[in-house]
C-alpha cells in the first residue's frame, strides 16, 4: 500500500511540477536564440569591418608587446659574450 501511495504522489508530482519545467526550457530557449542571433549580428559587422570575433582585445596586444620585450631581454641576458 505504502508503494502505491509513493507512486501516486511522485505522479502528482511530475503533474504539477511539469509546467515548471516546460517554462524553465523556454527561458533557456528564448536566452540562447537571443544570443544566437546578436553574435550573428555581431559577426557581421565585424566581417565587414575586417576583423573576425576571436580578434585581440587592445588589453591582449599590450600583453603581447610586453611581454616580447621580457622575452626579448631574457634572451640577452642568458648570452655569452
């Protein structure tokens, strides 16, 4: 009798708690299309500026340079002259 009721209640549930779920995947839908169609958006402006969207940020080449000119005078420095 206990299995039964376990089972009529975990039914109940699914019933009342499927709603929920059903609303949760539309959220995740509608937030991923939106971010689908501006990185879309993004890509083509990006495109026709000449860039692409895994471009380096300006912070990204200032960390280059820098860090060149620390490779740049290690080098030096482990030279024999």
């Amino acid at each position: 009798m206990l299995q039964f009721l376990k089972l009529i209640l975990f039914g109940f549930l699914y019933i009342v708690l499927s709603p929920v779920i059903v609303a949760v995947l539309a959220l995740a839908l509608a937030y991923g299309l939106i971010v689908f169609v501006l990185l879309f958006l993004k890509s083509i402006v990006l495109f026709f500026g000449g860039r692409t969207i895994f471009s380096d940020y300006p912070e990204d080449i200032a960390a280059k340079i820098i860090l060149g000119q620390i490779r740049d005078s290690g080098s030096e420095a482990g030279t024999v002259k």
